[in-house]
C-alpha cells in the first residue's frame, strides 16, 4: 500500500491496482507548487466535504482521468451538475464493495458546503479494507465517540490519516485520542500548516506521539512511503 502525499489533506493510495486520491487541493496551495496535478493518477477521488481546501482540483483531475468521484450524496450532485460522468454516492453508515476493496462512509463533526454555497450535505470519513491493507480517512473533524465504532466494526487498522491543525479540527491532543479511540498507533496528520490558524510545531507534535507510544508520521509534500 503506497502512499503519497501532496499538501493540506490530499494523499493518493495506490492499493488493490488502483489509484485512490482523497481531497485533492493542490493548485491553489503554494506550499504544493512544485506537484504538477497533470502527473497525478487517480482511478477514485474520495471528497470529505464541500469545503474548496478539499475539493479544489477534484473537477479538473476527474475530466482528465476519468475517476469515478466517491462523496456524500449531495457533493456528488454537485459534481454531476457540473459534468461529472462517473460518480457514486455514498451516506454515514454505508458500505460498498468496490474493485479495489471496500468503502465504508463514516460520520465527521465538521461543515460542509461547496465553493458557490449550494448545500454539501453532511462531512464524513473513509474505511478503506483492501488486500494489501486497511486505513482511515476521517477528513476534516474533531474528536468524537463514534470513532470507536470502527474496531467494532472487526476492522483492524495499519494506519489512519488525522487531522492535527487544530482551530478548524482536531488538534495534536485529540488526534492522540482519536487514534485510541480507533485502536490505530501509527498516524498520518493531515490539515496543517497550510494556513496561519493550522501551523504546527512539528518536533513537538512528533515527540507527544512518541510519549504516548505512537508513531506521527508528516510527510514531506511529493513524499511516497510504503506502508504495510
């Protein structure tokens, strides 16, 4: 399971033969300037929430791949008023067995609402089970009970991908929790340092991980690693 990150909250997996690139900002995001979205692979596009840091790229990198966009239903209207040929919508608590494994929608307590205000329905995560790895993908959101629905589910993690920024989410603090919560020791942080309101200290985040016996893993943007 190959992972790559490109800035804000935006990573490709390629696991199961295919692509799956989650909440791409790119171009509008100057600490991504050198990743060419053109070079970018995606088989799926996995969107969180409305919110343009997530967004951003989705339309441009669909027409040009043709991935099939996985969101809530009310984002993937949106995408289809707009031209968007393969979608699938999914809502909290559903399931879907895809060719590459299977997509469990979960909830997140957040907002949602897309870049020309029309309504972004509900934010939610992702629990992606395939072959070659599982891994959780909560999007934007603060810490919250349900988290702990997912070792219920029977679902073993190798990694989730948290939200560490604070002031719109999670902070280093509950993502620790969070991680708990999902029975996961080995995170990912996502939606930091992009804007003023989310710059982290990463030595410090890096180090309150570590005296909790966790792994936090910031990539460096353009970064692939292999998790198994």
């Amino acid at each position: 399971m190959k992972i790559t990150y490109y800035g804000h909250s935006c990573f490709s997996v390629y696991t199961g033969g295919k692509n799956l690139l989650f909440d791409p900002f790119i171009s509008p995001n100057e600490l991504a300037r050198n990743i060419n979205i053109s070079d970018i692979k995606a088989d799926y596009i996995f969107l969180s929430h409305g919110h343009e840091d997530h967004i951003a790229d989705a339309e441009s990198i669909a027409q040009r791949t043709g991935a099939t966009i996985v969101s809530n239903y009310e984002v993937v209207l949106w995408f289809q008023s707009k031209g968007a040929k393969n979608c699938h919508p999914m809502n909290h608590g559903g399931k879907w067995k895809f060719d590459f494994g299977t997509v469990k929608y979960t909830a997140a307590a957040h907002s949602s609402v897309m870049p020309d205000g029309a309504y972004g329905g509900n934010p939610g995560g992702f629990v992606i089970e395939s072959k070659e790895g599982n891994f959780y993908y909560s999007g934007d959101t603060a810490l919250m009970m349900d988290m702990q629905l997912i070792p219920l589910m029977g679902v073993k993690l190798n990694v989730a991908l948290l939200p560490i920024g604070d002031n719109f989410t999670m902070g280093i603090d509950d993502a620790i929790q969070a991680s708990n919560f999902v029975q996961c020791n080995r995170v990912i942080g996502l939606h930091y340092d992009t804007f003023g309101f989310i710059k982290i200290d990463h030595e410090a985040a890096v180090k309150k991980f570590n005296e909790k016996g966790k792994e936090l893993l910031l990539l460096k943007i353009g970064e692939t690693i292999d998790l198994k």
